[in-house]
C-alpha cells in the first residue's frame, strides 16, 4: 500500500517534482526526444543553440536545469562539454513513475469505469 505521509515518499515526490519541472519546457522535451531519438547521442551547449534557434546562454540555462535535475550528465571532453543521458538517474525516475501510474490505474480498475474514464459526455 502507498503510504503517503510517510518519509520515504515525500522524498521521492520531492525529488520528482524537481524531474517533472524540468521536463516541463518545449525546449527541454525537444532536446530528450532528440537525445532518446538516436539524432544524437550527446550535445553540447553550442550544438544545442545552433540545432534548435536558441541562444547560447538559453541553451546553457536548459542543460543545466536537466543536469540538476539528474536527466542528464555532463562530461568534458577537449574544450566543449557534451552531455548524454544519466541512466542510472532514469532507471529510479522510469519506476517511480511506473510505480504512481500503476496504483492510479489498479484504483480506477477497482471503481465504476465511468468515474475514472476521461470521456466526455454528449450535451444534449
């Protein structure tokens, strides 16, 4: 059973309220879906500017928001540093939400389907 006051889960929902805001920007969730793509498979802040019409420092700012956020590593190699996905960080946040879904949907599967079904009904 989810326990919601208890230590452990305020700490995970802490910590994916950090994840779930920096995926909420376009440009973030552009550049996951071009890394998750294969486009890519690791970016630095000039390619990600030129790729996308951004400036530097906006590309910089949107990197390291997924970098504090553990979606992304960053590893410098020459004079540039290129950054790629943290699996290990994706791996936990993969379950986490796995997990979140797979109670909401086992408590809809346990009401009336129309309490839980998102269809709208018809005005007459």
């Amino acid at each position: 059973m989810l326990r919601i006051n208890s230590r452990s889960t305020l700490e995970a929902t802490e910590e994916m309220e950090e994840v779930l805001k920096a995926l909420a920007n376009v440009n973030r969730l552009l550049l996951i879906y071009s890394l998750a793509s294969g486009e890519v498979e690791k970016i630095s802040v000039t390619e990600m500017s030129r790729n996308m019409g951004i400036t530097q420092p906006a590309a910089s700012q949107h990197l390291k928001i997924l970098k504090n956020a553990h979606i992304l590593i960053a590893k410098k190699e020459g004079n540039y540093i290129y950054y790629r996905f943290n699996e290990r960080s994706m791996r936990k946040y993969q379950k986490r939400i796995d997990f979140l879904f797979s109670c909401a949907f086992a408590r809809c599967n346990q009401l009336e389907r129309p309490k839980c079904h998102h269809s709208e009904e018809k005005e007459e």
